[in-house]
C-alpha cells in the first residue's frame, strides 16, 4: 500500500451515541485548525476518520465494512483511514491486524494528539493512542503493524 501524503481534506463519519456526535465535532474542530478542510459532500476526502461506539450492535463489523468500502471506491490512492472511539479502544490491537489500510487507532482520551498522530501516518509508520493505564494516555508507535 502507498504512504499517503499530508492530508489537506477530511471527512469525520461518527456512528453511535450522542457523545460521538460530540467527540466527531471536537475532532472535525481540532483538524480545521490544522489547516485541513472538511471534504464537501460526495468529494473523497484524504482522511477518513471512522468514529465509533462500543454500544452500537455489531459495532466492530460496521466498522470493517467501512473500511473496506472506502478503499474499494478510491482507485489506487486510498486516503489516511482512522479508527476512533470506543470500539477503537476496546479492540485497537485488533484492528490494526486485521485491517491493514487503517493507519491510526485512537482512543476517546486521545483526540488531542490526532495532529501528531496523522503527521506519523502520513511519514509512514501507523500509529494509535490508546488508554494503557487509568489515566495515562499517549499514541504508540506501532512498528510490529507496519
């Protein structure tokens, strides 16, 4: 798979609870600030940030779904494809062996760090942050993924 290069338009698909709907605000809020432009609609975006809840039935599977639809409809240049939310903190480790076109795995507490996260994606490596104690969250360069 090619190494996308520095995304300049995203689209946030939140999926779930009302919280998400929220969360996907924060984060669409934190990439304008970045510089990035939401897609307009029908456009294909350079990031796609997938958010999602735990809560949702079947949750996982809608979210591998996805993923595979996204990159079926791109010919060739599949853009920066992010799993968020709760369903990416209960099963990161996961989705990131089983669906290798996802580039970043990022936990609720960690949407703060989806600048440096995507500027890693974009070099190369895929990365996610994740919850790995009560309160220490940080991303983690996954090199055994890459």
């Amino acid at each position: 798979m090619d190494i996308p290069s520095a995304p300049r338009t995203y689209r946030v698909k939140s999926f779930g609870c009302q919280m998400n709907v929220y969360d996907g605000e924060r984060m669409a809020e934190l990439l304008t600030t970045q510089g990035m432009e939401a897609a307009a609609e029908g456009e294909d975006a350079d990031l796609v940030v997938l958010n999602t809840c735990h809560i949702r039935e079947k949750a996982a599977e809608k979210v591998y779904s996805d993923i595979g639809r996204i990159v079926k409809e791109r010919d060739g240049a599949a853009p920066l494809i992010a799993v968020a939310g709760c369903v990416a903190q209960a099963e990161g480790e996961e989705i990131m062996k089983r669906a290798r076109d996802v580039r970043m795995v990022v936990g609720p507490q960690a949407y703060h760090r989806l600048p440096d996260m995507i500027a890693r994606a974009s070099a190369g490596p895929r990365s996610f942050g994740l919850a790995i104690g009560p309160s220490a969250y940080h991303p983690i360069a996954c090199a055994s993924f890459a």
